[in-house]
C-alpha cells in the first residue's frame, strides 16, 4: 500500500491517500512501459518528408547525345538519378506511413497507470487537496510549485473544468498541463514530476475519469 502525502497550497500535509499498487498493475512492468513511450513517439513522426524521382524533376526525356561514336560515356536522359539537378533514385513519397505502430487498449490503460505508479514510487508525484484559484494567476501557481520544491519539468493534470488553474500553469516554463482523462504514459514519463489534486487522482485510479472517452469504449 502506498502513502500519498495530501498538501493544502501552502505545501503543508494535511492527510494521507493510501493506494494499492494492484489497481495500477502491481508491479513496474519496465518493458510494457518502453513500448508505450517508444509508440507515442513514434506516432508523431508525420512522415510527411518526401522528394522528386525522375518522373518529377522538370526537364526534357530525350536522350542527350547518340549512343556511340561520340567519345562520352552511355548517357540518357538529363533528369536520371546520376546527373546533378536530376531525380532522386528511390523518392519519398507523401503518402509514407511506414513508422506508426500501435497497442492494444488494454496495453495502453496497463501502461498509463503503470506509468504512474512508478512516479509515486519514485515520489514524485505532488498531490494538493484541491487546486482551486478564484481567477486565473500566473504567480500564483508558480508560488505553489516553488512552495513543494519542483524546479525541473512537471506535468500539471487537472478536471475538465478547472479552468482557472489550466490557466495559472500553461504559461509557466517546463510545466505541462493536460486533462487527467488524457493522462498517458509518455507525459508521465517525459516530466519529473506530477501535480494533481486529490479528487482528479481519485478518479483517474478508479476509472470514473475515463467514461465517455474512447478509452472506456
């Protein structure tokens, strides 16, 4: 069982969240974990890069010169591969598909959550009883995160409809905020930290934060 420390703003505990491990896989499945961040980054490769085979480089296909008797090497046309400004041998197209790769559901979900338990494991994930501000200040959430000692990069997951805080943290630099129904195994493992608050944690672990998505599906 795991003991989440809960903080007010002020960065003081003032309860305790126990987790158990088996919700979240059990064990740190180190594989499972590095086929899902590999994946992701795979996935947003565009493969959009592409290039002019002959057919495409403006140019005339006659033949240059006669085949013999004139001293020069066998030459074709002027947009073959092997002259400068001709076409490329094997061009890119911009149909190329060839790096996305994919996972199950169930794999995913596993990974995700297996993502986050080793985050709590290693301690690193700061969670507020609630992360509630009346307006939208910059210095403020900046002044909490500086309050709990988090001076590298930080993934901020909140509610849909914290709107006020999403606000507060997407300006501040190293820190990413996402909604903690998309929260996702390369996010938690491309930042240092995590902050939440307690209820949004509570219904990612459950399950509750997912109905509706396409995950649930």
């Amino acid at each position: 069982m795991i003991e989440l420390p809960i903080l007010d703003l002020h960065g003081k505990k003032i309860d305790v969240l126990k987790i158990d491990e088996s919700t979240l896989g059990g064990e740190i499945r180190h594989a499972l974990l590095k086929q899902a961040y590999v994946t992701t980054h795979t996935n947003q490769r565009q493969g959009s890069a592409r290039t002019k085979g002959r057919g495409s480089v403006n140019g005339s296909t006659r033949k240059l010169y006669n085949q013999k008797g004139t001293g020069n090497s066998r030459v074709g046309a002027s947009r073959i591969p092997g002259r400068k400004g001709g076409g490329v041998a094997f061009e890119k197209t911009r149909d190329r598909d060839a790096f996305r790769t994919q996972m199950t559901r169930k794999m995913r979900r596993l990974a995700n959550r297996n993502a986050l338990l080793a985050k709590l494991v290693d301690g690193e994930v700061k969670c507020f009883s609630d992360l509630a501000f009346k307006q939208p200040q910059t210095k403020a959430f900046a002044a909490v995160l500086k309050t709990i000692g988090i001076d590298r990069s930080c993934l901020v997951a909140l509610d849909g409809g914290n709107e006020n805080a999403r606000l507060s943290a997407r300006n501040i630099d190293n820190v990413t905020v996402t909604r903690i129904e998309q929260l996702n195994a390369f996010d938690l493992l491309n930042h240092r930290f995590m902050v939440v608050d307690k209820a949004s944690l509570q219904a990612f672990i459950d399950g509750s934060a997912l109905k509706g998505t396409k995950e649930s599906a």
